[in-house]
C-alpha cells in the first residue's frame, strides 16, 4: 500500500474544504463591507439632498415680501423630496442681557414664580445670571463667581461678558438648575432682540406668567393679532400702537396692565427661519435670525 498518497490525498480534502469555507467567508465578508459602503453612501446623499431643501428654504425666507402662511414656504413632502419653513419674530422673546443690565430682577422673579421655581433657587439663579454677565469678580448675594466655578472644576468661569447664545444659560451656576427643571425653557428666550417683549409676539406662557392673563384673554389677544386669516405674522394683523391699546381691547387693566407696560412694547421685530429639509426620510434642518425687512442679511446660522 502507497501509504505517503493515501496520506497526501487524505490531506488534500480538508485543505479544500477550508479554502472553500475561508473564500465563502470573505465573499460574505466583503459583501458586508461594501453593503455597509453603499448605505453609506446613500445616506450621505440623502442627507445633502435634505440640506439642499433646506437651503432653498432658508433663500425663500429670507425674503422680506415672504409672510407666513405664504405658499411658498412648503414645497413637497416629509416622505419624499421637499421643504417646510417656519416664520416667526424672535421680539416676542426675552433677551435676558437686555434685562439684567438693565438692573431689572422683577422679570426673572415674575417668570421663575410661574415655574413654580422656591425663592432659594430662584434668587440663586438671578444672582448667577448677574454674576455670569456683569464685568466684575465681585460675587452678588446668592451668586457665583470664579471661586465657585473653580471649586466646581470649572476654571475660567463666569464668563463676565453679555451671554452670546441661549445655550450658554445652562453654563450659568444657580440658573442651569431651574432650566433643568423646565424642558422647553428656550422657546422663551433670545439674545437677537434688544428690548421689552413684542405683545405682537408674546407666547402664552410669557403673557400667563409675567402679567398674568387669563387663558381667555390671551385668546382674545391672539385672535385680534392673526386678523382675519387667523395667521399671525402677515399683513392683515392687527398692528397695536400702544400697550395701553391692546390691554383695553382684551379688557386688562389694574395690575395686568402695570405688568404689560413694564415688561412689554408694540415695537420691534427680528425674523427666525427655521427651515427642514426632507430626502426620503431624512431631514436636515437650518435655523437663521435676521433683522426683519434686513435685504438678506444673517445675525446668526445654525444647522442640526
């Protein structure tokens, strides 16, 4: 018996039903690399194509003839290809660099009471805020200066300057706790606009909680605000020439009405663009801030 052949040709079929596995295996394996490339690809197409939405949204809301409810702000679909643009007016917010170097605590005390925020954190919160933005190291009462930063290994904090960004609020040491308590806190608050809150503007919340108007009358303002095509924003509005006029055309007086001239104004006006753009099921968004009638100019652009 030829015992070296018996043995190489024993030899012979592991050896190729191994080399059949391993090639089996690296065609799968490769066929995973390059499925996971080509979705890859995909999505990264999808996702420039939903920015590119985007952006044409952001071009048609930059426009100033372009008022909401304008056709022009939506075009396609969620599911497929297309755009959806939100206009509103960042006046209607409060610019907290506006009123704390305006010495002005009453509009924090207000608003943070409505919250439901005790008197410990609230102070501490408008102590930090001062503390956060006036241009000395000197700490106020319930405040927090670079010691307490430091201690906290924060070093180079407060920043001693006006806030840039709402974000930059949660850095704030006292506040970030009562912000944390509130999870659509920003919706209420600007650094674009420089003056008292735009009662064209005004969100419920702001009206309800800082000069105390009931539900119905914040209605009643609303539905004066949008004019007949019940949108707010465009050129049927109702246009107030005073605090003292729409407070008597809801039928606020007293202490609401002290309320709203200490904290709100008829004038102003900084638009928001918020522009999504969809791709099959993807969605880019871009938020720009531009003086309102401003030709086109940006103050500010972020993107997510």
């Amino acid at each position: 018996m030829n015992w070296p052949g018996c043995f190489r040709r024993g030899l012979a079929l592991p050896l190729v039903l191994w080399s059949i596995a391993f090639l089996a295996g690296l065609v799968v394996l490769v066929s995973g690399v390059v499925g996971d490339w080509v979705s890859a690809e995909i999505r990264a197409e999808k996702t420039f194509r939903a920015r590119q939405m985007a952006l044409s949204g952001i071009a048609i809301g930059l426009s100033p003839e372009v008022k909401p409810g304008d056709p022009l702000l939506k075009t396609g679909s969620r599911e497929g290809e297309g755009y959806e643009v939100k206009l509103s007016d960042e006046s209607g917010k409060i610019n907290p660099n506006f009123w704390i170097t305006g010495n002005n605590r009453e509009i924090f005390v207000r608003l943070f009471e409505s919250w439901n925020v005790d008197d410990e954190l609230r102070d501490a919160a408008i102590d930090g805020l001062i503390d956060w933005v006036d241009a000395d190291d000197f700490r106020s009462l319930h405040g927090a200066e670079r010691g307490e930063y430091e201690a906290l290994g924060r070093p180079g904090f407060p920043a001693n300057r006006p806030l840039l960004n709402v974000r930059e609020m949660e850095a704030v040491l006292g506040l970030d706790q009562v912000l944390a308590s509130k999870e659509d806190w920003r919706k209420d608050f600007t650094v674009w606009y420089n003056g008292k809150i735009n009662i064209q503007y005004a969100s419920q919340p702001l009206l309800e909680g800082l000069a105390e108007l009931t539900p119905n009358q914040c209605r009643s303002l609303f539905e004066l605000r949008a004019g007949p095509d019940a949108i707010e924003g465009n050129d049927d509005d109702v246009k107030f020439q005073s605090i003292e006029e729409a407070a008597g055309l809801i039928g606020v007086g007293g202490r609401q009405l002290d309320a709203l001239v200490a904290f709100f104004d008829v004038a102003g006006s900084v638009r928001r663009i918020e522009s999504t753009g969809y791709c099959n099921g993807i969605r880019h968004k871009i938020v720009v801030i531009s003086p309102e009638n401003g030709g086109g100019q940006i103050m500010n652009w972020e993107e997510e």
